[in-house]
C-alpha cells in the first residue's frame, strides 16, 4: 500500500511539472470594445457556481467554496483561423482577440427574474447544454473550454456551465472530490429549476473527469427524492468518467426506471484517470474500461449504456484525458447528435470496425460500443 501511495505521488508530481505552461492567469477582464475583432464568433453562456467570488474581476472566482450560488452572464470572443478542438489561450494580456480567446462581456446575474430573462433572452430553441467540468480545474479553465466545444460543436443550445470548487492543483485531488460532494445539491436544484421552465423542451447533462461523479449523483439525488429524473433531462454525457466502477453501477441502478439516455467516452491509454485508480484503491474507473471485455460488454448491455471507445484516438492532449473535446469529429458528433438524444452507430462516426452492437433478451435497447474512427486513427498527433 505504501508503495501504491508513493508511486501515486510521484506521478501526481510528474503531471503538475508537466502540466505547467506558463500561460497567464486572470484572463476573464473584458477587453475593450475598441479591441474586438470583427472577425470573430463569439458564444455566451450562463455560468452557475458554488465557489467563493475572489474579489478580482480578471478571476472572478477563486477555488474554494461557498453556500451561495453564484450566476454569471459571461461572453467569449473566438478568433477565425483556427483548428477546432483547442483553445488558443492568450501569450499575454490584454488577449489579441484576432488569434486569442478574450472576454467581452462578464456580468453578474441575480438569481430569480434576472437569470429568467437571461433565459427568456438566448432559449430560441428550447434545448439546454448544462456542462459539468472536471478536476483541477480553475474558474477560467471551464469557461474557455466550455466556450471552445459549443463553438466547435455548432448545435443550437443554450450554454449553461456548472463550476465547482477546484483548487486547481492535481496535489488537491480529495479537495476537489469533497468539492463535489459540496456542491451536489446546488446542481440538483439548478437542474430542476431548469427542467420546470415551460420553454425548456429538453435537457442534456455533459460532465467530464471528476465532474462526472458531481453530475451523477447530483441525479441520483434528484431520482430518490422525486421519484426519477426530471423527465426533460433526456440525455448524460459522461466523458472520461472518473468514477468507481461499482459505485457507477449503483448509481446507475438508483437513478430507478425512468432514465436519461447515457453515453460514456472511454480510452484505455488515459493517464490521468490511472492516477486516480491508484489512489482509490486499485479500483477501474469508469472511463478507462475495456467496454468489449467482460465482465463489462454483458453488464452495459444489460443497461443500455452506450460506450465510444476512443483509445486509437490520437490527439495533442499527452494526458488523454481531454480527447472527448479535442477531437473535431468528436466534437461535431456531440453536436450534432447527441445533445438531440441520438444513439451514435458506427455509420454516425465513420468508423471502419464496429466492436460491439446488440440488442438484449428482454428487448431493451443494448450498449452499442463504437471504436473511434479509422480516419482519425490514422492521422497521428496533430
């Protein structure tokens, strides 16, 4: 045990070093409106969070918590020119909005009318995308890669973020899964407000890493308490799930009859989620299962699950754990058929090999496991 502990620490160490890349912080101060650039898109989303305000309008928010729920109406310039999947982050500050994502606008939202009108205001079509980040993360990282997969994903949305309490720090881990825990009944809330607004048709809940297990049990919660999930929250993307494996099945089982249609993004060769198996105990997490393997394939079978397996996937994320938005193809297939609660298919993704599709004995609608695609496989580092 000391030994698993100790290598955990020393990779845990290796990650930070690598992970630092002397960008800058406090990038959310909106620029000029002298300095926009005509040429670039933008994306406005509503930003949800149960961090502390930190008092520095280039922040916003800091890493630690708060009883009270913070609303943010928050717009993003995207430059031209660039490959979707990334996120150009500015070399210095003030942002050049022509090659850098930039803040336009960030205002504060009182909860009640205002956050109604805000709604009322970018609802045109009655689809919601309510985005759960991840682990170590701060308040402007999920700001910008929220802004950088709806943009990329061109589907007719309304953007609304969860941000959580993140330190930031991959030495946080257990800060940051409390932090979950902190905030479930802050997300449950807010879906359920959410899914009661008569101009709301559907709800899709997108969480990734860590953010996956706030996600989760904030619908279980939601389940048990109502009796099911509301039943406008049709559709839950689990992307990179760092989640027990077993306490996934439990959660999956008391989210009770009715469910929201479920689609998990796995890739063996994740390395931040092997981290997070050596410190939980030698347990697989979701994310990194072999969905074609048993005991697995007959278990998401039996549940419906449907799992895309992008571990031939190369993209220029060396931790592997991002690559569910850092593919284009991923990204536009997200878009364009899952937050609308399509089943993906081989043919969906252009793949060449389908590595499992089945329907059960009961008749249910079975996991269908997809490899990602050959095209992409194929490609290499980009």
């Amino acid at each position: 045990m000391r030994k698993r502990a100790n290598q955990a620490v020393a990779l845990l160490v290796g990650l930070a070093v690598a992970g630092c890349a002397g960008r800058p912080e406090g990038v959310l101060t909106p620029i000029a409106a002298g300095q926009q650039s005509a040429s670039a898109s933008t994306v406005t989303m509503l930003v949800a969070t149960s961090r502390k305000p930190s008092g520095d309008s280039a922040t916003l928010f800091s890493g630690e918590r708060s009883l009270t729920l913070s609303l943010t109406d928050i717009t993003i310039s995207i430059p031209p020119h660039r490959s979707s999947g990334t996120v150009q982050w500015p070399k210095k500050l003030p942002p050049d909005p022509g090659k850098e994502f930039a803040v336009v606008r960030a205002q504060n939202v009182e909860r009640g009318t205002e956050a109604r009108k805000w709604f009322q205001k970018y609802n045109k079509t009655g689809h919601v995308l309510v985005f759960v980040h991840g682990f170590n993360n701060r308040y402007e990282d999920s700001v910008f890669r929220f802004a950088q997969i709806v943009h990329d994903a061109d589907a007719e949305v309304v953007p609304l973020l969860f941000a959580w309490p993140s330190r930031a720090n991959l030495l946080d881990y257990n800060y940051d899964k409390e932090s979950t825990n902190f905030s479930r009944t802050a997300l449950e809330e807010g879906l359920g407000i959410i899914a009661e607004d008569p101009t709301v048709k559907e709800v899709t809940v997108m969480a990734h890493s860590m953010g996956t297990w706030l996600a989760m049990e904030s619908l279980r919660q939601m389940a048990l308490r109502d009796g099911r999930v509301a039943a406008k929250i049709k559709n839950v993307i689990l992307a990179s799930p760092d989640l027990d494996v077993d306490v996934f099945g439990r959660q999956w089982w008391e989210l009770g009859e009715n469910k929201p249609k479920i689609t998990i993004f796995v890739s063996q060769d994740d390395r931040a989620l092997k981290v997070s198996r050596r410190i939980s105990g030698g347990v697989d997490r979701v994310g990194l299962i072999n969905p074609a393997a048993e005991p697995y394939r007959t278990k998401l079978e039996t549940a419906g699950v449907t799992v895309v397996d992008l571990t031939r996937l190369k993209t220029d994320d060396w931790l592997n754990h991002g690559k569910f938005a850092e593919s284009p193809e991923i990204v536009q297939l997200i878009g364009s058929r899952l937050v609308t609660g399509q089943t993906l298919t081989d043919s969906d993704v252009g793949i060449g090999e389908t590595v499992y599709s089945a329907v059960d004995t009961v008749g249910r609608v079975a996991a269908t496991t997809v490899a990602a695609p050959i095209t992409l496989v194929d490609r290499g580092r980009r």
